[in-house]
C-alpha cells in the first residue's frame, strides 16, 4: 500500500528520527568498562522527566505492565490492604493484577468516562484510623478512555490525613505529555513505558521512585528477582544491570530524554494541551462527543471518540486502516465498538493531527456517519490558527 | 521541533520505508563475482517503469541535469539544430544546457502554465523538408508550472511527416507516477532522475534509450568520458560499471521498482490521478487557481497554486516550514512570490494528501489570504470519499 | 576510536545485516487486524529453531532472567522440591533465582569447569522414589565457563526411573547455535534470550514449553502477572499479547529465524563446531587451557580462557577494549581475573574468529604473557584450511 | 552466508556506524530556508580535510571520475597541452580521459609499480620555454599498484622553472588517509570521491580547488553544464545547489569530516601508516612482493601483492569472497592475475587488518600457495604490539 502508515494509536506513539538513527546501531558489550558513561547520565536525565529529584528510576526490559508489577513486588507484601480506583481497562487491569499478586484491594468502581473519585479517596483515608491502607493507586491517564485524573489531589487527600500510604501512580501515557511533578506531588511509585511520551519502541517498563518508596522497600515481603530492586541498585550504581539490558532502547532513550528536555517539558506539555485542544474542536465540529465525562477529566494524550449508537466504532478503525493506512486506537472492553480513540501524544505536530482528523473523517464517512467533509479539520486549522504555539501558559 | 517533517515538495519525494530499509546496509564490492545479480535484473526492473522493452537503460552516480546532459552528449553533435519549447524553469533550463553544449536551438516559448506546442512543433517539423532538425524536445511534465504535456501528440507530429528527428523528453516528475510509454511513444531519450516517481533519495540520473538512440549515438560526436554510453555498455553487460556506482541508491532503486511493479504502474498513475483529483478540488474550494493554463495540462504530480497578487507565496512557504514543519515548493524565477507548490507524487496517500492541505490553508490563513479553515480538506476529503480508490479507469 | 568495534562476548552477539535493516521501522499498531500475519507464523519459526513440534512458545518483553522466572512461576509452586546443580555463574544465578522465589532446591554443587553431573541426577532420582521432585533443572550451556552440559543424558535418566518431573533447561547460550532437541529430549521449559543464538538486540526473553509443561501450568500455585502463561495464551493464540510486545524486536526476529531456517539447523551447528574448533586449536597453541575441565564439555558457543596465574585476565580484556576496540567477555564471579571469554556464536564466520583470536593475541602480548605472535591465528587458520567447512558430520 | 563480509578493497571502504545513522534520513527540501545551516559550515570541514585554506570545494552528485572530468572542463580548453604520466590503471585512465576530450596530452610512461617520474617531469618543464604546458597531472595514490607518488615534488619542480602550469592531483585514494597538502603544494585541482579516504558509499564526487584555479576558469574554454564551476558557485555561496542535491550523502559527509578532523588528519595519518606497516610486514612474512617497486612508492592506503607466477591471483580473490565472505580487490588490466589488494584505508583498526591478513592466508593456502599459517598476521601483530600507536611521528 503506498504512502506512510499514519499512527495515531496512544501509544506505540511516532518515534522521532533522531531516536531512529540512535537505535540503527550494532549491538555493545554491556559490562565494558565506559558502559556507565551512557547509563549514568541517562539515569538522571529519566528522573528530570519525572521531575524525580531525591529518589531514582529502575529501567526493566519489559514493558508498562511490568513495570506495575515491579512496583508492588517490591514496595508491598502480600495481603497489604491497598486503595484503588476503576473506571477504564487500564485501572481494571491494574486492579486485576494487584489481587492476583495477593493484595488485599479495596477497590471504587466508577463509570468508565469518570477518573479517580478524589473526594471519596479522601473519605476512605480519613476513615482509616488504623492507617491500614498500605497504598493508594492513581491511574493518571486512563489511556482507554481519555480520561486524566488529579493525582496532586490525591496527595492532598493523604496529606490531610497524615495518612503514611504509598502514592503509586501509573504515569505510562503521561508522564513526558502532561504536567506530571513526581516531587511535587510525592508520588511513590510512578510506572511508565518506552512507547508513549518517551516515543521509543515498545519493551522497558520505566519506574521512577521516591526515596520513601526505597525505605518500604526494606519491609516490603514478595518474591522477586527479575523485577528486584536490591538486584537492580547493586548493579546500576555502577551504570551495570543485573542482566542484560536492552542497550538499543537505552541509546534510543539517552536520545528521547535529550529532546524532551530541550524542548523542555513545560513546551511540551503546552504542546500536548494545544494539539488536543485542536482535537477536541474537531469532534465537537462533528457533533460528537467524548468518552471523558467532563471537561476536567479530558485527556490531552489521547481522545475517545463515542460514535453514534447505530455504527460500530470498530468499522471506523478497520476503514481507516484498510482505506488510508492509519491506525486509530479501537475500544477496549467494556467501550468496544463504541469508541474509537485518536493518541495525540509524543512526536507530533499540527499537520500530524490534521491527518488524523481528516483520516478520522473519511473512515466516518464511509462507514455511514454523517459527517460534513473537513468540518473537523476545520475547526481544528481554527484553532491551531487563532491560538499562539508554544505558550507555557497553555498549559496551566 | 516536534513531530514528523512533512515533504511535499515535486521531489525528493517520500522514501517508502522498505527502500529506506534496503539502503541502511554496508558497503560491498561493485566488482564482486555476483554483483550482476543485483544489476542485471535492475537494468531490466527499470526498463518495464519506462515501458522501455527494446532499448536499454543507463544509471548514472549524478542527478537529472546530468542525464539530460548525458542523452545530448551520446545522441547528438555540437551544432545539430533542434526543436525545444519553453514554458517554466525546467524547460528552460534544459534550453540553456543545450545551447551552452554548442546545439543551434530552435526555440518556441509560451506563457508560463502552458506546455508544449504540438501545433507549432507540427508545423515546423513539416516546413523542415531538408530534415535539418537532429532532435525534438519534450519537457513532459514541468514541475515548476506543474504542467503535462502530450508527448504521444509530438510522436504523432514527427510520424506524420516521417521526420527522422530523435525525440527527447524530460520525464525527471513524470515517468513512474503518471502515465509513460516509452515503447509506444517511441521515445529515444528519456531522462529522469531518483528522487521523484523513483521515491529515493537524489543521486541517480536515470536514462532509459531506444535502440535508434544508440544508432545515433554512433554518429554523435562531442566528447564524453563520465557519461559515455560506450563506457557504460561495455562495463553494464556484464553487471558493472566503469567507475564505482552509488551502490546503495542500486539496493534502494531495485526496492523501489519492485513496490512500482507490485502495485503496477496503472494503479499507481491511477493512484497519483485521484491523489491530484482531490489536490485541486481543494485549490477549487479555495477559491484560487492552478498555474496550469488549461485543465489538459494540469499535472497529476505538482499543482503551482497561484495565491492572491497582494500575497508574496514565499510567506506561505516560510510559514509553512517554520511554524508547521511542513516543506511545499517555491515558486520558480519567474513565479518566484506568485505560486506555491504542492508536490503529490511517488510514496503518496489520501491521509498524507490532506496534510499538505491541512498545512496549506493553516499557512495561506496565517498570511492573510482568506481562506474558511477546513474547505479545501473537506473538499478533498468529499472526493476521495465519493470516489472508489484504485480503479484503473481514473488515469485514462 | 577509528574502525569497527569487534564483538566477541558471549552475547548480546553481531547482528546480521537482514535484521538489522528489519529492525530499522517505524512503529505500527499491535493490535492492527493484521498484527496476527507476522506473529502466528513467527510463533511457529521460533518453535522449530527449538524444535518443538508439540509445545508452545512465549515471548516476553524481558530477559533471558525474565523468562527463567517465568518458567517457574508458571510451572511449580511454592515449596516444591527442585534438583538443580552449579558449577557457574549462570547455574549459580538460577539457583539462587528458585531459593528466593520459594523452591526447596536440591543443589549439587561441581568445580566451576565441570557440568550437569548426570549420574548424581541419576542417582538422586532413582533415591526418589516418593517422586519428590518437582523438576529438574540443566543449564546447558554454562555461558561463565564455557561448558555444554548433556540434556539428552538427564532426560533418559528421568526416563529410566520413569520420573515425572519437568526437565528445565537453559537454554540461553545454546539454542540456535549448538544441537538442542526439545521434542526429542522432551524438554519441558527451554529458556533463551534474544540476544545469543537468535542474533538480536537483548529485550526479548524466549520461553518454549512442551505440552506437559501446560499441564502443569494448571497446578502451578505461583502468583503471576506479567509473566502468566495463561494471559500469553489468551491473546496469542490470535496472534495478539496481553500487553504491548516490543513489535521492532519481534520483526527481527522474524527474520533472524528465517536466517538460521534457510542455513538449516544442522548446518548452523556444524559451523559453531568448526568455529569452535578452530578457537580451540589457537588456545591450544598458546599453550594456555579451557576453564572447561574436560574434552566432552567444551562449548561451542563460548570458550573462557585460562591466564597464566600471574596475570589478570581482566588486564588483557581493558586492553583489548581501550587499544583494539574490541569486546571479549569478562571472568564472572569465582573466575574474575582468572579467565577472559571468547563468545563465538550467531552471526560469525572464519573472518571474525580470526579477528577475535589476534586481538586475544595483541592483548594477551601487551599484556605481558608470552605468545608467539601468531600462533593461535596460525593454528586456527591451519584447522580452516584443513577441514571443509559445512559437512553436517562435524557437529555429530 | 553467515558473518559479516569483510571489505578490504580499496574503496568503497567501511563507513563508519555514525556516518551511517547519520545517512538513516527521511528526504528533506535542498531549497528549505536553513538548508545552508547544513551546506555552508560543510563547505569548510571538507576544505579542512584537503588543508585547502584559500580556494573552494565543489561537491557534485557523481563520483571520482565525474571529479576528474569536471577539472579538467572548468580549467583548461580543448587543445591544451599537458604533462601526465600513466603507471597504473587510473593514471592510464585520466589520460585516456584527457585525450577523449581533447587535450593534447604529453605522456611519460613508467612500469607499472613506479610512480610519478618526477625527474622527467622537473626536465620537461625546464624544456617547456614556451610555457606550452596548460597543467601538470599527479595521481598521487595509484589504487591499481598500492604506489604513492610525492606531489610535493612536483611542485617544486614547478616552481623552480616557476612554470605557470596548473597542478593537477588525482587524490581520490590519498585524502583524508595520508598526507595532503593543498595549501602547501599549492595543489590547482585536487579530486577526490565519497567513497575512500571520506568513509562514505559512492556518489560524490568532490573537487577543492585553489584560487589560481578560479582564474584559470575564466579563460577555460570546454562546454560545461552538469560540473559547470559558475552554476555551482552562483548557488553555493548560499548553501544551496544548481540542481538536487544527493541530501543523504551530504549528511553523511558532514558526520565523517567530523570523524576525521575530531581524530586528527595528522593522527587519520599515523593511523594508516601503522596499519599500512603491519600489513607490509605480513606480506614480507609470507615472502611476497609489492606491486610497488621500491619502498618510497609503498602506499599507506592499499597494498597489491604479488603472487606467484603459477597462481592465478584471481583464484585468491574468488576463494576469499564465496569461502570467507570477504573481498579483495582484484587486479586491474595489466596486473590481473597477477596481484590482490588489500584495502588498509578509512574506518580501520588492527582488528580489521588481522582478519585480511588471516584471510588472504586462508585463501592463498587454500589456492595452492604455499604460506606458513599465521606467519603473515604473526608479523603485523608483532608490528603492532611493538610500535606505539597514535604517534605522529609514524607519519613523517
């Protein structure tokens, strides 16, 4: 088929070319005595993402998913009383895995549109006298529904109470898009991936952690190897790894981490919130509306796009493949057919997201919804053209 | 700046990412024992984009200028007169490289936007009872006006009063993207270059000869070392080269004849002509005007848009590449300010056709041309909706 | 530093041309409907470079470590009683990888050099006759030392008790590169890396199960996630993963299988043979010996070299890393400084042992320790030029 | 086949891993608006690498002998008389070149495996009163023989009959790998090609030329379009081109004259003279003979070997390619059969000498000629482990 694939899927996201050619490398030997002189200063580049300042970061091959579990293999014991919400795959995943690791969850189910139920968080922190709660789970960006949750509101709400809890967040298609301050907000744990705002292939799981979080460490009561932090400090405080690392991603993510920060993530983020700006204005054009069930919890890294009742979004997404080579992110469980999603996060710009939009709009129109040809588009060229690039205040 | 650069310029084109593959490889050995593997089966992939069954084809390490200085210097002698018209800043480039070669060059120039003149080249070749002129001249597709021009007309014209001339033809944007029949046609030179409807990088001068040019070239009689056809012949037979060819744009050319010759050259002219169909609905919705005098001549691989006389077009180009990281061609000489160029040919798709559009009309409004955000994309966007993909019958 | 970096660690090994070039991509869509044509039949390719016909493999996005926990946590439960044996560093690791996940592990320990110590196996089993053990455990290749273990041995000394537990290998530095029979030797659980054998980047763990080995799944009362069979099973079976895979690695590994296929196994392993051989010739005329301890376990894939007692081998492995721009493997654990390693596995011809063995020489010169300049690339030369390469018979 | 191949032929040489991502580019506009952020501070990095202080660079999509071509054409007219002399393949090819575009050429023939005859060369200007002598050619290095002629000579010649006669250098296998001078010998026109001491694939073919030459142009009277001197300096002074650029390969000239000047030219030099002594020291083990004839011709670039007179050198050369992967060069015309090359310029270290040394050992002994395994690469390591390398001095 002629012509790029057009991928505007949250996550894998577009990988920039200078990550391409950083990757196009032949293979290294991972205990050479200068190996540190890459991983070292890629280890505090990482944290500057996260805006980590007095913890560190562990850099699994693996994946987000992995990286979830790292973080409760080696911050919790089995049978720990954990507070977690869901309203979407990803936090119903997180659930799922957490029980069957043997966490004792304590879980708020919330319609899927809605994010972390913050007030009732803080109900629940209040009404643990026991301070039994061993940790609170935040889904940052519920990338299934589009849907950003506050997660500085959650510490607020552990503040009040003085409650000791782990914050754990996951951050995987967050962190590097949108304002995310891991000291700020005394996140614990915060889990990312290579594929979404760090715009790398698929395969490390990311976890950045705070100090408090090493200290829980000490206690913490699950088997671990792969995943295990002492392994991973004893070797990584030398720039080595206790196994083989993924030494192509690593130079792929030296390189990711180096246009992030010149960028700088303030620019970044103010991108992100521009571009999604452009997006939502498309869909409203349209006549459509999001899956996020209010404007505060609209994601910038990626939009769910309800379709109307009588057309399954599925047909939306394989015209759009099939017809005009661009992959769309279908619906997830329980909004399958119902949504499609269109990822606007990591290496992208205006004209990217007028493709999707335009792509969006032809794949609708064939697939019998009743769209007016560029009314999207339009709106979105509206906006890119009346709102100034590159302000932080944007972002805000 | 984030995001993908987006080419839509008349060439280079878009390298297809299986071309971009073949070419990420190491050195080898041009006088290696199986180096004909690659070359001889290339010499005959590039024929059958030409249509070109009985003649051969040369690879020059050079670019299109060098493979139109090549077909003048094996072809022709120093004072041969010649049939050349002129209509854009490649025709008259090429006007100028033979006179400075010493031909006695029998020039007829039309307005910018028009292309050749079948009529007035008729006439001459039949006023021309003494057969004095050596070679008739055809730039088949100017790229600076984004003009086509009837090249089997101008075989027409010469069969019809049997005139012996060599007919040249320019087919740099044209062979590989729209229709081309070198066989049918009769054409004796046929110059192009990579980086166009070959969708690789530029380096390669490509010349595709009948087999009455090599009569001619028995005859021709300025020196020549670099491009000689002889030196060429005696070493291509055999798989080689007389000096050492740009081997790894030979890997990228015999990838890219492949994907040409997979897709088939009838849906891929098909391809560029419902691509460019779209292209210049939207030019209609903007309410402004090809370059193009007349429909006949509108290429199906670059639309000059003419932009508002109060507009300079070199704004909208600046603005396009600064602000959306978006490259659409200048305006030539003497269109230099009054057109930009959108270049949609080789690697091309509808999602990749609205970017260019999407850009296009952020860029024209941004510079103070009136344009409804969303026209021209919409418009394009009702066109390829309401037109079948791939049909043959659209390139007829 | 001027030239190539020559690599000769036992892994991560050279990657071929053909899957680096695959590897050069931009991103696209697992969950795409077509995700399934390049992973359904890769699933089947990875299968027969192990030679498993009636099993199944995963494949994780991890670490040949990643994918031994794996095999446990899927297979066994907590408490189960478990043989294994150490005589390296990598045995060594697995042991100490089933103590902290909960095994009762029945250890033989064996001087580093020797291997699996086949009768003890033998004998312990026969002792069983509660039938106590839940698996047993080979490393086949013991990558710190250079020696190839006897599977086929241990599967017949299960069979000749008829001892239902599950027969573990490692597989990591052997698979794809020495005879490795899964069906035939009824491996249960093989565990390799992508990074040896399969010629790829580190970041995949290889995992290939025998139907017993599913059975047993069911009764495995290990929590597990990231790494559950039964998530794996769910979506590959469609040819989909319960996560995102790392789709650059899989579309290498597609082709580094098609590579070792096309060779053909047996020809694969009688060119490690002669590989080997040749390295062993040098060594044995620089008068130096294996860390292996006898003929019968001297690898194919690697050789640690022993240095003379005044020596720190890692004195040579500096010099030849900073004067020669070249990787040989380091001494692990109880042999630092004792032994350098000479990895010549995946994607190697005569050329590059060659390469390996003078660099070892230069170094090893430099280093103080008295080589006739020569000698060990003489020797091998001498067994190359003597003994036809590609005869399946040498690997017999 | 599995392994690397090993390049050792004179050209193309091995591009360095930078060199090669920097090429892993999407096209980009050669008329973009900071396209001369790129061309304009490469103008002078490649000047730097020609120690060309005073003149130009012209950089043309063509190779070598589009260079040679290009000199003569913007420099001298038809009918010219000049001095060459012609003692290998390429010489006889200049001169062959020089004839068939008319120059009157003066040529001194010497036995292949001697250089320029600077004695003759220093009479025949003493005799030329008339000043006749439009320019005098060097082939500085001989690729066909390995033979290095001393250009510094013949401009001493020159001045001391303070002869007006342009200086005309072949140094398409000397700069950036052994000393050049331009500044110093006032070199007029100095060729050179992408593909040998610049690391790069063919392509380009590079002229730097002096000031005097710039005059000499302006009364130069050959036809010239594709390699007009004029057009390029019109467009060049701001970074751009008379036609399309080969983009990727500029991109990649830039990344390798960073290579060079970051090492040094003087330690670029060194660097060959150690490899270019170890391989000599390899070739004197096996009891073989240079082309070169006597040891002030001895060439730090490559070398030819001599074989013996019952071997056909070509039977090496073949072994070496389908038996061991890699490739010789082969002997040209006169010297076919005769001798092998081995390449020893570009991205090259010890390693990679030691594997065509072993090599060619291999394949000798495998034609039939009798070599003592391992005395050839047993002589360049004692070369190499007794001689410090990165001395400047080496290179005097």
């Amino acid at each position: 088929m002629a012509g790029y694939n057009h991928l505007f899927i949250p996550g894998p996201t577009n990988v920039p070319e200078r990550v391409r050619m950083a990757m196009n490398v032949p293979m290294q030997d991972m205990r050479a005595p200068d190996f540190g002189d890459l991983t070292i200063p890629l280890f505090e580049k990482v944290k500057q993402v996260f805006r980590n300042e007095t913890g560190r970061v562990f850099l699994y091959p693996s994946s987000g998913t992995g990286a979830w579990e790292a973080a409760i293999q080696n911050t919790l014991s089995p049978g720990d009383k954990v507070l977690m919400s869901r309203f979407g795959q990803f936090s119903h995943l997180w659930v799922d895995m957490a029980r069957r690791l043997g966490l004792d969850v304590d879980v708020i189910d919330r319609p899927w549109g809605e994010g972390v139920p913050v007030e009732a968080y803080a109900e629940r922190l209040r009404a643990d006298r026991a301070r039994e709660y061993a940790a609170v789970f935040v889904t940052h960006n519920e990338t299934a529904t589009g849907v950003t949750s506050d997660v500085g509101a959650v510490r607020k709400a552990l503040d009040e109470t003085d409650h000791p809890a782990l914050l754990m967040v996951d951050g995987v298609s967050s962190v590097g898009s949108i304002p995310f301050d891991q000291e700020g907000w005394r996140v614990d744990c915060c889990v990312s991936g290579s594929q979404k705002g760090f715009m790398l292939p698929a395969g490390l799981g990311i976890l950045s952690i705070s100090k408090w979080a090493l200290d829980a460490h000490k206690r913490a009561g699950f088997p671990r190897t792969f995943f295990s932090f002492e392994d991973m400090m004893a070797h990584n405080d030398n720039g080595y790894f206790p196994y083989t690392p993924a030494t192509q991603l690593l130079r792929g993510l030296d390189v990711s981490c180096d246009i992030l920060l010149e960028e700088g993530l303030e620019t970044v983020w103010a991108r992100h919130h521009r571009l999604a700006s452009g997006v939502r204005a498309a869909i409203d054009a349209w006549g459509l509306k999001l899956c996020a069930a209010e404007e505060k919890w609209q994601s910038d890294t990626v939009s769910a796009v309800v379709v109307p009742e009588e057309v399954d979004a599925r047909d939306v997404i394989a015209r759009a493949y099939t017809a005009y080579d661009t992959s769309l992110g279908t619906g997830l469980s329980k909004v399958m057919g119902k949504v499609f999603r269109i990822g606007h996060l990591g290496w992208l710009n205006e004209g990217m997201v007028n493709t999707a939009l335009a792509v969006a709009e032809m794949a609708m129109i064939d697939s019998g919804i009743a769209i007016e040809p560029g009314s999207g588009v339009g709106a979105a060229i509206d906006h890119f053209t009346r709102t100034p690039a590159g302000k932080i205040a944007e972002a805000a």
